[in-house]
C-alpha cells in the first residue's frame, strides 16, 4: 500500500438513467492530488489500482473500473473470517444503466415462457409466499485472477479479489418454477434483471441454466445476504444464487425468468463466457483450433492470508500459517502446505465448516529451517478429489485460474 | 479461543449464529434510493484522443482501458472489434482506425 501521484478517476453523482450521452461529457482539468493505490506487483501493464470509498453501502474497495463498477475485494479482507462482509463484497456489472433507485412496493419478478401460468410476484409474494432456504456460497468471477494471466490478457484485471462468501437467503428457483408449472418440452430457464445496455442494439445482459439445474433444490433466488438484503450494487433486492457455479450466472437485480423451449442464442449464453474445452481450460498461447465451451462451475482454489508476499519470519522458531480455500462445485477435502517450493507437502488443519461451497478456513504450523528466501505454497484438494494444478493456466480470455497460489517469504 | 469452540459447536449440531445473524430476521426489504458515482475522466490527449471520447465513454469509463494491460496491436484490434461486433457499439470504421492506432501508441507492447 502506497501513496502514490495518479489520474485520479473524478467521481461524479449519477445524474440520470442513460445520461453518459458523449454530449453530457465535460472536459475539465484534472486536479492532481495524493491518492492512495494498492500495488498488485504485476509486470506488463499497470498494476497499482486506486482505493476507493465512494460507493454507496461499500466500504474500502479496489478501483478497477469507475463505470459501471468493478469493485475488487481488498484481499487482507480474507483473513478476517470465512464470511466476507457485505460492505466488501466485491461488484461487477456488465451494463452502466442499473437503477440506483428500487421500490420494493412496485418492484416485480415475473415468470414467464413455456409455463402453464405467467406469474408476477411481488417482493412480499417472494419473500412470504415460499419455503425459505439458505446456503453458504462464493460468488467469484470466471476472470478472476485475470491480472496474473502471462502473457496479459484484456478484461477486468481482477487480483484475487473478484470473489467474495456470503450466507445468502431466499427460496428455490424449484418452488417458484412449479408455481408456475413448467411445461413438458422445456430445456433452459434463461434470467434477466432490471439493468439494460446503454446501446439499444447492444445485448441485453442474460444468462441461461438448463432446465434440470434450475430445478435443482440448490439454485436460489436470494433477497439476504448475511441476514441482511442485498446492497444496492450487489443485485438488490433479488438475485439468483447459483451455488458452486461462476458469478456469470448470479444474475443481479432478478426482474425476469423465461422457461424456453429452445436453444438460448443471446449473446451472453450462446457466445460469450467461453473458455478452452481442454484439461483445466488451458492453453498455449498462441495455440488454436481448440473448442470452446461456457464456463459453468467454480475450480477448487486456496489461499494464505495471514502471510503476504514479502514477509519476514524469523528462521528456526515455529511459525503459524492461516487461510481459506474452496472447493469450487462441492466442499474442501483437504488442505495442504508446502514451505520448500512444492516439494513436499503437510496436510494442514481445517476449520469448521459452513456449507461446502464457501470458504473453509485452514491453519498450520512450520518452522523454516534456515534464514533466506523460502517459497511457501498452498493446495486444496476438493471432495470430487480434484486438486489445484501446480503449472500456470492460461487462456486467451483469463477465465477459470486455480493454478497453486505462492507466497515468497524470506527467513531472518 | 475461538476457532478451537467452533468445531465443538458444530459437533454438536448447534446453529453458527456468530456472523451472519438469523436470517429469519429478514421480514421485509426497505427502498432504496442510492448515487452511483460515475467518472467524467476523459483519455490522455492525444492523436486518436477525439475518437478514444467519443466512442468509448458511452458504455464504460475511462480507467476501464487505462487499467488494461499493455497488449500487442493485433490484440487491440480484437478489442476493438469485440466492441463492434459483439456489443455493437456504433463506431465508424475511421474511429476505429484511431482507437486502435491511439491504443497500440498509449498501451502497446513495442
């Protein structure tokens, strides 16, 4: 952390919807002042984004895009609990043109398609009219860790903060698609919110689920989020909470759910979102002629969030070690360490757990045996028994990264 | 302390109500009426800068590009053209010359 001279981004108020006409750009000289950034120690491009907390219900966030936001996590925010505070949870919209204003009287979820009754709930009907279910989930973003990607690639330069855990509370998706009875022939349930491209041809931003996951007992429309309703920029008042799989799917401000009788061909279904179909989605870059495929489910992944890179320990005397990890589409198996660069590993200690598609806490003790440099890594195996590969991932689109996490330590 | 009690509580089948609280608390959702703040920050002048204003600032703002990484001219251009193609953004082919030209000067890897 730093202070540093930078362009600072000039924040002005929202003034309406679909304002951001070039017409309503003003040219102004920029004042020069000291603003803090966060360096992210990455070579190839600039990798020290400005702290911000400007945004209404967030706290202190990383800057990494002013409109519409990208709001990364502050990573030493893991290591504070499993449960990232809503305050901190990261945001990202694809469309600038979110209302910043939502009335829960008007408001209404409509259900519609191939069901045998359209259906347009209230938030009341929403919250009284079903079972209420909860459940422990990441939402993470497909490019997070986007900025690690060698060579770089375009897209939200994410460290590893384009992630967030949540206790998220609602009804199922299930409930409120019998209400409406689906019909016989169906194969995806396709969602929208209320937010719309600025461009009137540009692709409204939708995601789709085939039908059998949306009918999972799993896949939630929430209305909480650690016991409290969503923030404004996290999708309030609804939003669909598809555990285990990419943030992509989460879709915010849930206004629209069409059960489809064909094949999703909008954009954000059938061509974007698409990584390598190759063993852990990566590829050589340069490579080609390999299929795409949509990202769908989270990877397992591990962190230690007690030790930063860089840190001093004293050599010879018993260290502790914490963390958190996840399984990605199931829960964390186990968790091991590995002090001499991934030569030989420890299993750690995993604290309790709190749904198997949130974070899991992890610790351990180690002693470094000599002073200098020492390489510390950590790996998560999940309970599919599938486990962080140690080479690099790459893809042209920065999707999909849990290569094992390192962190250099020195031993004085 | 803490973290030794916890797996006791969770042995023993015990609600983890520490944090969050009860979501049953949630009863009803309160209005909102928020700012968002937004960014009139304009791109570096320069040859290009016009088209750069013009054409990019209507969907997302300035830092968006000026956190990019530096990328090869070719990378640039599919930049550009994801723009057009996929989120069909208005931008004439002249424009997209100089966004191209002012990205590959400002960002680029040579």
């Amino acid at each position: 952390m730093q202070d540093q001279d930078v362009p600072p981004p000039r924040l002005t108020r929202r003034a309406a919807l679909g304002r951001l006409g070039v017409a309503g750009l003003s040219l102004m000289s920029s004042p020069a002042f000291a603003q803090q950034t966060v360096d992210l120690h990455v070579p190839g491009g600039p990798s020290s984004p400005v702290i911000t907390t400007s945004y209404p219900q967030k706290g202190r966030m990383i800057l990494q895009r002013s409109s519409p936001p990208w709001l990364e996590t502050p990573f030493e925010v893991f290591d504070k609990g499993v449960f990232t505070p809503n305050d901190q949870h990261y945001v990202s919209w694809h469309w600038a043109t979110f209302p910043g204003d939502v009335n829960v009287d008007s408001y209404r979820l409509s259900v519609r398609g191939h069901v045998n009754q359209n259906l347009s709930l209230s938030l009341t009907d929403t919250l009284q009219g079903f079972p209420r279910v909860e459940i422990a989930a990441v939402n993470q973003c497909a490019g997070n860790s986007r900025i690690y990607a060698q060579p770089r690639v375009a897209g939200a330069q994410w460290a590893n903060g384009g992630m967030s855990n949540a206790l998220w509370t609602g009804v199922r998706l299930r409930d409120v698609l019998d209400r409406a009875g689906v019909r016989a022939g169906a194969i995806q349930v396709r969602f929208g919110g209320v937010d719309e491209p600025v461009i009137p041809e540009a692709p409204k931003f939708l995601k789709s689920l085939p039908i059998d996951h949306a009918r999972d007992d799993e896949v939630m429309i929430a209305f909480g989020m650690n016991g409290e309703q969503l923030p404004l920029l996290n999708g309030f008042p609804l939003r669909l909470v598809v555990p285990g799989w990419c943030a992509v799917y989460w879709v915010k401000m849930l206004a629209d759910i069409e059960v489809l009788d064909q094949p999703d061909t909008n954009y954000w279904t059938a061509t974007g979102y698409r990584v390598p179909d190759t063993p852990h989605n990566t590829v050589k870059p340069g490579e080609a002629g390999f299929k795409l495929v949509p990202v769908t489910r989270n990877a397992p992944r591990s962190f230690i969030t007690k030790i930063r890179d860089g840190d001093s320990l004293p050599a010879g005397s018993p260290a502790s070690v914490r963390g958190i990890a996840f399984g990605g589409d199931c829960g964390v198996a186990r968790v091991d360490l590995s002090i001499d660069d991934g030569s030989s590993w420890q299993p750690t200690q995993l604290g309790a757990d709190q749904g198997k598609y949130g974070f899991r806490q992890w610790q351990a003790q180690f002693t470094l045996p000599a002073r200098g440099l020492h390489t510390l890594k950590v790996r998560c195996t999940n309970t599919s028994n599938e486990v962080q590969p140690a080479f690099w991932i790459w893809n042209p689109a920065g999707y999909m990264f849990n290569t094992i996490e390192t962190t250099h330590v020195v031993a004085t | 302390m803490l973290r030794a009690i916890l797996p006791m509580i969770a042995a023993l089948g015990l609600a983890l109500s520490l944090y969050p609280v009860e979501a049953a608390s949630i009863t009803a959702l309160k209005s909102l009426k928020l700012d968002v703040p937004i960014s009139d920050a304009m791109f570096p002048p320069g040859p290009g800068s016009d088209a750069m204003n013009n054409n990019c600032l209507a969907c997302h703002s300035a830092d968006h590009v000026l956190n990019q990484p530096s990328l090869s001219r070719e990378a640039w251009l599919e930049v550009v053209n994801k723009m057009i193609t996929a989120y069909r953004a208005p931008v004439s082919p002249e424009d997209a010359k100089a966004i191209v030209d002012y990205l590959a000067r400002t960002k680029g890897t040579s």
